[in-house]
C-alpha cells in the first residue's frame, strides 16, 4: 500500500495528541535521561520545556560543603569523602581538558570529584606567558563539573607560586567571581611548595590569594599547599590560616612515601588539621618507576579511616606509571579496558568500589 506524506503526517499529530497532552510527560524516562547529554538541566531549549529530571546529582545532594573538625561534611552535616581523577599540567596534555572526559570521569568511573591542574610557569608556555588559553582550558573542566554535578578543584599548578603572587591573585580573584556562587567550586591556591618556611613564606602567600578569593566567595573550601612537594602538613599544626573552610594539602606517592608519611598525616589530624590529598600515584615519586600495590591499598585504607577525599594523578596518555590512559587514548573519555593503564585500572576501581 502506497502510504502519502498527508498520513504519515496524520498519524504523527494523533499521536502527538494522545501521547503528550497527559501530564506523565513531565517525568522523563531512565533511557530518556541517559541519552540526554545535560540530564540535570531545565531542557528550556527544546518544545516541551516543562520537563523535570528525576536524577539528583552528586551536588545537588550534597550541596554547599565545609570543613567541620578535620571533616568535609555537606550541607545536611554528613561527612563527604571525595574520590577523583587530576588531569596533568594543562599546557603539556591540556587536550584533555574536555566536557567529554569529564562526563566520563562521572558516569564510568564514578568520580564525584576532579582536579583542573592549571600549569602556570614550567616550561615556557603555560599560563604566566599563555594565560587566557590556559584559562579557558580550566574554563571547560569547571563548567563540565557543574553540568554534570561534581566538584572541582581549581589547582594552581606550579613548585614557585610564591614569585607569582600578583598573578595568583588575579586569577583566583577572576575564578571566584565567576564561580563563587556555586557550590561546586573548590581552589588549591598552591599545588606543590619546594624547600620553604610554612611560617614566613607559604602561609603570608595562602593569607593573600585567599584575601582575593574571600572578597567573592565567602565559604567555598580552599586547600593550602605545604613544604616539601606538600608533605609537612604537621607544620600547620598551631599555625593554621584564620578561616573555618580551610584544607591542607597532603600529596603521595606510593612506591616512594610509606608509613613515615603517614605518620605526619596522622599528627596532623589528631591535632585538628584538616587534610584533602589532592593528588597522588600508586607510582614513585618521580609519577614514573615502580608501582606499589601493597602500599597504594595501605594508603587508601588510611585515607578511608580518617574520611580524606582524593585526586589520582594523572588523566594523560603520557608513558609513565602514574599515567591513567594509555597512548592514544581518546581526549573524549569513552575508553576502554586496553585504554587503561595499570594505575588507571586499579583507581577507577577503588572509585568505583567506593563512590
Ligand atoms: C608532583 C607534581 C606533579 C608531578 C608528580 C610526579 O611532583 F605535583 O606535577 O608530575 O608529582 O612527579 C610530574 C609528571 C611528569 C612530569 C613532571 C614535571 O608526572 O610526567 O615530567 O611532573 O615536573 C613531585 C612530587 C613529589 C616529589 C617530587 C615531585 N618528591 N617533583 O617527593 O620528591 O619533583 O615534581
């Protein structure tokens, strides 16, 4: 039978009629939801503009989070452990820098957590001398977290930040007062310091990158980077910044810092100060060497036993042990078991066994 496109036309009216004139329409299916790249959002773009999701992100469940004790609880007072992926130093494989890899870091592997690390002055070409690019590169991620429900950490990448403290402040100032509304949003102010003073150099430089954040932002958690490479978190301990929503940075990595460091950490702790490890490998200290299974399962469990949220290092393809994706893995998230390493085979399953 020869149908004419005046039928075809008819049928899809009646249809359209009986199907979406009954208020069901309102709640959208599962597989609506999962094909929906923003399920969380109103969908104002398209006909039927009345639509509600019915999936609750990780941030609208939790919401405004703070430091309470030596905890990160949310808005309802629970205590909130993160587990996430850091992507590498923007300016060497910031092509990973994507809404894609982010929507996979949430909906594969779990993550509820990710760390922009914005490069800011290795190598000659990161943000001191590129900073509109490499901003724009933060740009994406953090928005990307916000579509989809998961916090991020804004992380100023750099062993030198002290020579860069007008620079910090205006970037921080920039990020604040366009982010600082949300609840998303978390800013280490310092990744890793070298060899100097917690008293006379890195606290006056958190104080004042602070200051700036503060003047937008009045209680998103900031997290301050410690001596050696983020590791003397026992040095805050009677020094701590005059804030209530104030994290330490604690970094490891496992083939290299044991149950010495550890100990620190847990003087640190028992002293009060609250800790957040924004990034560590299961690798040696150099991200490259040796892995350390034994130690990186210890780690975990010592991390769990004291509630400490985390950021693996590192989403690249780079060849390194602390590298999460093999070569050639796609910028777009969407891999396979043959596109993750070692190390990103064994977090994506801590996250997932956890989150
Ligand atoms: C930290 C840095 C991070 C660095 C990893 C692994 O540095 F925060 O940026 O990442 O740990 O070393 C590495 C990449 C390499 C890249 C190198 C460039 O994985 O591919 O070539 O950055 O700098 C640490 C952490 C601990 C220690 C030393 C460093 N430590 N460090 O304990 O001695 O020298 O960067």
């Amino acid at each position: 039978m020869k149908v004419s496109l005046f039928h075809v036309v008819l049928i899809l009216l009646s249809f359209a009629t009986t199907c979406c004139s009954s208020s069901s329409d309102d709640i959208k299916t599962p597989i609506e939801d999962a094909q929906d790249p923003n399920p969380d959002d109103d969908d104002d773009d398209d006909d039927d503009d009345d639509l509600v999701s019915t999936s609750v992100s990780f941030v609208e469940e939790h919401g405004q989070l703070r430091i309470q004790g030596t905890n990160i609880v949310d808005e309802n007072g629970d205590t909130v452990q993160l587990r996430g992926m850091s992507f590498f130093w923007s300016q060497w494989n910031g092509e990973y820098y994507t809404a894609e890899t982010v929507k996979w870091l949430k909906d594969d592997w779990q993550s509820t957590v990710v760390r922009a690390a914005m490069g800011v002055d290795e190598g000659g070409d990161a943000y001191i001398n590129n900073p509109d690019r490499e901003k724009q590169k933060v740009f994406t991620v953090i928005d990307a977290a916000i579509a989809e429900g998961i916090y991020v950490i804004v992380d100023w990448h750099s062993h030198h930040a002290e020579d860069y403290v007008a620079e910090a402040k205006a970037f921080f100032s920039e990020v604040s007062e366009k982010y600082g509304d949300t609840p998303n949003i978390i800013y280490e102010t310092y990744n890793e310091p070298l060899d100097v003073s917690w008293t006379n150099t890195l606290k006056p430089y958190h104080e004042d990158v602070l200051a700036s954040i503060r003047e937008n932002d009045p209680d998103n958690i900031v997290i301050c980077g410690t001596r050696t490479w983020s590791q003397r978190v026992d040095e805050v301990i009677g020094n701590q910044i005059d804030d209530p929503n104030i994290a330490y940075t604690l970094h490891y990595y496992a083939a290299t810092h044991k149950q010495e460091l550890r100990d620190l950490a847990q003087q640190a702790v028992d002293a009060g100060v609250p800790l957040f490890v924004t990034e560590y490998g299961v690798s040696e200290a150099s991200g490259d060497g040796s892995i350390d299974v034994g130690e990186a399962n210890t780690w975990w469990d010592f991390l769990d036993a004291n509630n400490i949220g985390w950021c693996n290092w590192s989403i690249t393809d780079k060849v390194e042990l602390s590298a999460a994706l093999m070569p050639g893995a796609s910028f777009q998230g969407g891999w396979g078991a043959n596109d993750l390493s070692q190390s990103g085979t064994m977090v994506r399953a801590e996250i997932k066994a956890n989150n």
